[in-house]
C-alpha cells in the first residue's frame, strides 16, 4: 500500500511524503503507482520550472525516489500561497486516485 502523509502547520500544508508500493499489479503493470509517480512527478516540474527564479533552496526541498517507493516535498516557509495552491492540487489529484483505489493508496492529514 502506498501511504501519503501530509503535514500541516496552520491550514496550510508543510509537506507531503509519499511511502511505498501499491501492489496493485506486477511491476511495470501497476497502473496505482503510475498514477501516484506521474501526479507527484508532475508537481515537482511544475514547482521547479514555476519557481525557480522565486524560491531559493531553503524555502523548499524536493525528493523523488521511484525505486525506493519514496517522494518528498517540504517547505520551510509553508506561507508561500502560490506553492501551497499547487500542493492543494497536489492532494486532490492523489486523493482522487485514492476514492477509485482505496486498497492500494491511504491518505493521512497530520496536524
């Protein structure tokens, strides 16, 4: 199962982690982890190419790692309310895949 965690501080959102494999099918046929990896692959481009002359490396660190089943976006300035918009987007796209595969991908809003 792959399990999402997503860290608030306020109402806003101060990171998502993404954790392991969904077992839904064989590798390489795992249409759950193709959609989670595409969806948060996508977000760390839109964040790189959408912020990169605005945000300077301590303001945000972005992790992706297929292999190990593992994705971080962390801000350390979580008050940055264009970003914060992209990773509100960023839930609904994996909270969607999770209503249509709830077996296979958790959602967890820590506060």
């Amino acid at each position: 199962m792959i399990k999402v965690n997503i860290y608030y501080f306020k109402k806003t959102i101060k990171a998502i982690e993404i954790k392991g494999h969904s077992n839904f099918a064989t590798l390489g046929k795992d249409i759950v982890c193709a959609g989670v990896s595409s969806v948060f692959q996508g977000m760390l481009n839109a964040i790189s190419i959408m912020f990169k002359k605005n945000l300077d490396c301590k303001d945000v660190f972005l992790q992706l790692n297929i292999k190990k089943g593992y994705g971080l976006i962390k801000l350390s300035k979580p008050n940055l309310i264009r970003l914060n918009l992209l990773l509100n987007a960023l839930y609904y796209q994996l909270k969607t895949i999770s209503i249509q595969y709830p077996k296979y991908l958790k959602i967890n809003k820590i506060t």
